[in-house]
C-alpha cells in the first residue's frame, strides 16, 4: 500500500497521476481462510480490520454481495455521537466516537470526521426529562454532554425557530464532540487498510449457504464457490435473518425501511447537526452545502430500499417549521435504506447456537456512529470468544429479560 | 402509496389512512408455556423476504383490524381478509399461489 501525503500529491503532480494504484485489490476467493465476514459495509470491514491490527489475525476474507459500502454504510445521514441512556450503548457508541477521531491517521485515509457538535432538540415537556436525564447518565458514564437552554441552541443555530406553534425548542441535549464524517470513506478507508493487511475482499459474490458440521460452521457456499473457514461472521444489516437462516437459527429481528433525503448545495448556515425526534426529522450540511435530512421509518416490513413518501412529507413539513428558511429548498435526491430492528432498537453482536459462528446486525436506525467500535468489539469477541463491549448485546438477552431499551430512552431517531 | 382494501367497512384505504400492526397469525403463548415458547411469541418473527402476513388497522376509517397479505419484496398487495381467523382463506391462498408458484403456507410462531 503506498502511503497517503502531501509529498504524495505532489510526486503525482509532476508525473501526470500514473503512479496512483488501486485502494484495494479485487482478488478470486481462496479455497479457505480462517475467518470469513460477510458483508463488506462500514461493520464488516472494521471487523476484518481490528481482527488483524488486534489480534494478528490476517487469513480473512471479506464476503460481499453487491460492492463495498453499497449498504447502509452508503445510505446513512452520517450523524456520529454517543450521547445514549444506557451504559452499554454508551460505552460501544463513545469507543466509536473516540476511534472516529484519529482514524483517518490511523487508516492513511481521510473519513473527513468532522466534530462539530450534535445537538438533539427537546420540543415536549417529556423531552425535557427525557434529555436531562441522559445528561446526568453521561456525566456518569463520562460521555461529555449538557443540557443547553434555548438561548444556546439559538447561538449555536441562528437560523432555528425557537418558538414554532406546534413544536416550540424548549432547550437541547448538546454533544460537543459528536459530528459527522464521510460515509463512503470509512468503508473505503477500512477496505485499503484490510486489503493492505493481505486480507481479500470478494465483491459481486452472494453467500448462497452456510456449511456445518456436527453443529459447527465449516463454510459457505458462494456464487464463486465453496469457501472453507473456521470461524464466521455474519454482518449484513437488513439481511440478517436470511443469512441467520442459513445457518439454521432466527433473529428477534424485522426489516424495515428508512428514508433520508438531499437538498440542492446552498450557502454555509447551519454548522452543527440538529435532531428533532419528537418529529423524527434530523438535519445537518455536508461539506458540498447540502442539506441531509433523515426521516422516519415505515412502520411495516418492507425489503425494497425505498419508503412511504408521506413519511418524508411529515418530515420536512415539521422541520420547515423548526427551519422556516428552508421552506424554498429544493430537494436533490430521496433514498431508503433496509434496516433490521430488534425489539429493544439495541444491536446484536452475540454467539450464536452454531459454532463459531457469530453475528453482528439489528443495528436499526444508528448503525454508522458505531463502526469503529462495534467492529472493535466483534473482532475481541470473535477472536478470543469474549468483549466487554459486546457482552451485554448477546442474542439471550431476549430470553433473560436484558434489555437494553433505546427505543424509549432515544426515541425514535438514532 | 400503499393502499389496502378494508374488508370491515368497504373503504380502498391508503396508508395514512391505516396503522399497521405487525406480524398476523401469532400463536400466543402466556403463563404456563415453556420459556422458549414466550420467548419466540414476543420476540421471533418471520420476517419473510417476500409473502407476508401482517396485521393492519383502519386508524383514521372505522377503525377496526384486518389482516393484509403482501409481498416485503414488491410491496404487492395479494389481498386483504378479515381478523376472525387463525389462518389466510383460501381465496387468499390462491391468489398468492397464481403469482408465487410454489409458495406454501406455514405455520408462524
């Protein structure tokens, strides 16, 4: 892998860019390696890559059916932060915040991670409650985030309408460190990275079956062939009860759809990301001037990639109110995007009844800000069998009674 | 637009007309049933790529639920029929076999 740099740019300038090489190769699948990871999203590919920085393990392919980073990785509205209830979702969703930091050294890669602050608006009186309530379970779990008056949120957003009719901003759980980043370049970045390592990224290949043996995985059938491993893992967001079934055993998921959309490139003016979820709509600019707006999700399964359109409708309609400037707006490009939503809108990352095979999905709405730190802590549990960050997300909370319910503290949003 | 037709009041709704409610022809398991049992009756669904079951109520009509089978892949509607019942008619059946030949009925959880 040749490094990334200044001088680089450079030493390209004066020869045309013929030196530049491709960011990962392309190779044909080996008859067998020791892990193999389906799924080359933002998850998957941080799974590969933290088994081989962690853990030495670089015998791995990387198993995909369309292209790399097409999924939700390539389908989000890119809203990194860790400001969650629930001490488990705090400790995986900071561990991503703080690996998003220095990962564009850490890969050679530019994610373009961008802090500049998340704040999460209050419009009920129950929000209120709600926000400072996370506010202190932060303090505790030494995630940095305040509770900030309407006043602040009227400094930090000054084309906010504080008091809109139907939902008036009545103050704002507000994260510093939270932002965004490019989306396309974490998966992108991972892949070099992986690929760099010796590990093989196999697109345009759909796992077909999962091989197995006196109840443990030994392969899986592809469009390219039979592929021989030792251990699997499954790390396909919308898909994930298909590929579960496979290997012969449910999720407690269903599939659902999720909407964001795009506006023409405007002037700067609005620099940090704003989420409303009393309206599920969240807005924030891109580097290009866009507006990128996250809607609501449909409320019946749906495997189609595109959603309802008055979900968008109810969307815009309530942040026009919050917004009024971008009443005129014209808006670019909708999409929709599969998620796999477990009953407590936590994700999956367990062992599964087949062994040595593990799985890692039901990320629902918020799966992005969790790359890093969820593929940390799929490569410790794959690799050594336990993660102190994975343990409390296992597939028997269910049945335990564990829950790690987001979807009252977070709302709907992610 | 998704538009379902109500079997209770006649109406052709569309979706903001109606609340969907989920998974249809659970089989309920309450006190006295086995772990697993309660287990997969409140968290275990289908979750199918393709023929799907599913409860439906006209919210904003006369409010009353029905059962919808639709396709997750195409959001086709094969048809909607009353929730008295603890399995699809068979008119429903049919029309589902006509457009997804060898689809076969099977008992959800």
């Amino acid at each position: 892998m040749k490094h990334y740099s200044a001088f680089a740019v450079a030493r390209e300038a004066l020869r045309y860019h013929t030196g530049w090489e491709r960011a990962w190769r392309s190779p044909e699948p080996k008859k067998r390696y020791d892990v193999i990871i389906v799924g080359a999203g933002g998850h998957g590919l941080a799974t590969a890559y933290y088994l081989g920085k962690n853990y030495g393990i670089q015998n791995v392919a990387v198993i995909e059916k369309g292209w790399l980073g097409g999924g939700n990785t390539g389908r989000n509205t890119t809203i990194i932060r860790s400001n969650y209830l629930q001490d488990p979702s705090a400790a995986i969703y900071e561990k991503a915040r703080g690996l998003y930091e220095d990962l564009s050294q850490e890969l050679n890669y530019n994610i373009m991670f961008s802090p500049r602050g998340v704040m999460m608006l209050a419009q009920t009186q129950h929000e209120i409650r709600g926000y400072q309530r996370t506010a202190h379970a932060n303090a505790l779990q030494g995630v940095k985030t305040e509770w900030i008056t309407p006043e602040r949120v009227k400094e930090l957003v000054p084309i906010i309408n504080l008091d809109g009719p139907r939902y008036p901003v009545l103050g704002a759980l507000w994260q510093e460190r939270g932002g965004t980043a490019r989306h396309d370049a974490v998966a992108w970045g991972y892949a070099r990275a992986c690929s760099a390592m010796g590990m093989d990224i196999i697109q345009q290949c759909e796992v077909t079956g999962v091989r197995q043996e006196n109840g443990r995985v030994v392969g899986v059938d592809t469009t390219k062939g039979v592929i021989d491993c030792d251990k699997l893992g499954i790390v396909v967001a919308g898909h994930s009860g298909q590929l579960a079934e496979m290997a012969g055993f449910r999720l407690p998921l269903e599939a659902i759809a999720l909407q964001a959309l795009v506006s023409e490139p405007i002037k700067p003016c609005m620099d940090v990301v704003v989420m409303a979820n009393t309206v599920h709509g969240y807005m924030s600019q891109s580097d290009k001037g866009e507006m990128v707006i996250g809607g609501g999700t449909d409320g019946f399964n749906n495997f189609t990639q595109r959603g309802s359109f008055h979900h968008i409708e109810e969307t815009v309609r309530a942040l026009v109110e919050t917004f009024p400037m971008i009443s005129r707006l014209k808006m670019l490009r909708q999409w929709g995007g599969i998620v796999d939503m477990t009953g407590d809108r936590s994700p999956i990352l367990s062992k599964t009844p087949l062994q040595g095979c593990f799985i890692n999905g039901g990320w629902g709405t918020g799966g992005f800000k969790a790359i890093p730190g969820s593929g940390w802590g799929m490569a410790q549990l794959m690799a050594t069998g336990h993660s102190p960050l994975t343990e409390a997300f296992s597939l028997d909370r269910f049945k335990e009674g564990r829950f790690i319910d987001e979807s009252v503290a977070a709302g709907v949003a992610h | 637009m998704l538009i379902l037709h109500c079997p209770c009041c006649g109406v052709d709704a569309e979706e903001t007309e109606l609340a969907a409610g989920g998974e249809a022809h659970l089989k309920r398991f309450g006190p006295g049933s086995s772990d697993d049992d309660f287990h997969d009756y409140l968290f275990m669904r289908e979750n199918p790529k393709g023929v799907h079951f599913e409860r439906w109520r006209h919210a904003n009509g006369c409010g009353k639920w029905f059962h919808a089978a639709r396709c997750t892949q195409t959001l086709e509607v094969f048809g909607t029929y009353s929730a008295q019942t603890t399995e699809p008619p068979q008119e429903i059946k049919d029309a589902i076999t006509a457009k997804r030949p060898g689809w076969t009925w099977r008992e959800f959880s």
